[in-house]
C-alpha cells in the first residue's frame, strides 16, 4: 500500500508523521504550507474541505479507492487500529487511553493554537484575551502534570497515541509561553518521549519545513 502524508512543520501534522515512524510505515511526503495559503489550493481542498492538515491518503492498488483521512486524531486511530500499534487491547486500558487522547485532541492542541494566537500572532493582543487562552492552557498543564506524577505515559503504564497526540503540541510550549521544565513530571515525559527515535525523525517532518 502507498500512503501521502500532507502536512507541514506543524504540531498537529507531526501527529500523524511520529505516528507513521513509530509504525515502521513507508510514506511519501507533500509539503502544505499553511502560512502560504496552501491548504486552501483546490486540490487540497478536494482532500480535505476543512482546508486544514493534515491529511493521509492510503491507496490500496488493488483497484478499490483511496481512503483519504483528514482530522488527526482520526488518522492516529486508524493507524493504530490497522497496525496493531500504540492502543492497548483491553478494553479498561483501551478507555483510559482514549480519555488521554482526547484531552490532547480537545483541550491541549486548541488551547495552545489559541494562546499562540493571542500572545504572538493577532494583530491586536486585548489583555483579557491573552489572560483567558493562558490560564486554559495553564489548567491542562495543570491536568497533565498531575497525571504524570503517578504514571509513566498519559495512557497509563504504557506508551500509546495520547502520548503522540500530546508530544508535538508539548514541544510547542513557547506558544503559551511556558517552559516545560516549570512541570517536572511532564519534562521528564517530554525528555522520555522525545528520545524516541521515531520521534525525533517524525518530528523532523516535512524535511527543511518552517513555520514562520
Ligand atoms: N482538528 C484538526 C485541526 C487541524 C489544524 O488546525 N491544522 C492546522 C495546522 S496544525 C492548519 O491546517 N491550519 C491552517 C488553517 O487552519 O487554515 C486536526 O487535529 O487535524
């Protein structure tokens, strides 16, 4: 099967790369700029009608059509699903990790993107604005620091796509403008994720990506 990742240097799209790296799974790569625009190029569109990344597109060869996969919590689950990987089996652990994954899918990666908005991005800052994306980010570090003070990995004993779904935007800190050795349990998670090599190479994706 050939797999296309679309996406860029962004933490939602590292998502789907560090996931595709720590399955072992060959993909081709399609840079999208978002800050040129290029999420909303007709043919992006026609992927994805959102105008976001990023984007996974499976084709089957086998004459049955491409499975063409937006939203990144959706493609986590699919690969975790199809592989066998990262999404424990029982259902018990099976629920604890998707209570974790949806945290990093619901709470982490849209405040963060939000902070990130009202502290560097938006033309105009109002204080009150940048107080409340900062004090939602600051509560679900609250949350995550808390978890990781009694289990290795936000699912619980093992390593699973909550931790995939967390790591990139948890990398991207400066955005809330936190420093993630303020929360020692969550540093010692970050440090013990990150060495990861299928993260590191992951993370590494699209190849020479800014976002700037
Ligand atoms: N819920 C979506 C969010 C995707 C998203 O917001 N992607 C950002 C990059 S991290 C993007 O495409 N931004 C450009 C835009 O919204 O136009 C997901 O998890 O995949």
């Amino acid at each position: 099967m050939q797999r296309t990742f679309y996406g860029w240097a962004t933490p939602n799209s590292n998502r789907v790369t560090v996931m595709l790296e720590e399955c072992g799974l060959p993909y081709a790569v399609h840079g999208v700029n978002i800050r040129r625009r290029e999420q909303f190029a007709p043919e992006i569109l026609a992927l994805n009608p959102y105008g976001k990344v990023p984007i996974l597109v499976e084709d089957a060869q086998d004459g049955t059509p491409p499975l063409v996969l937006f939203e990144s919590g959706a493609i986590l689950l699919h690969l975790a699903q199809t592989q066998g990987a990262l999404l424990p089996e029982e259902p018990r652990a099976r629920a604890e990790v998707m209570a974790w994954l949806m945290v990093a899918l619901t709470s982490l990666g849209p405040y963060t993107g939000q902070a990130h908005h009202w502290t560097d991005l938006a033309p105009e800052k109002p204080a009150v604005a940048r107080a409340h994306a900062l004090a939602l980010v600051d509560r679900v570090y609250g949350l995550l620091e808390g978890r990781l003070a009694s289990v290795p990995y936000l699912g619980g004993d093992g390593y699973s796509i909550a931790d995939v779904a967390a790591y990139p935007w948890v990398a991207r800190a400066s955005w809330a403008e936190r420093r993630v050795e303020d929360t020692p349990n969550l540093a010692r998670w970050f440090a013990t994720v990150g060495a990861r090599p299928a993260v590191q190479r992951g993370m590494a994706q699209p190849q020479g990506a800014r976002l700037e």
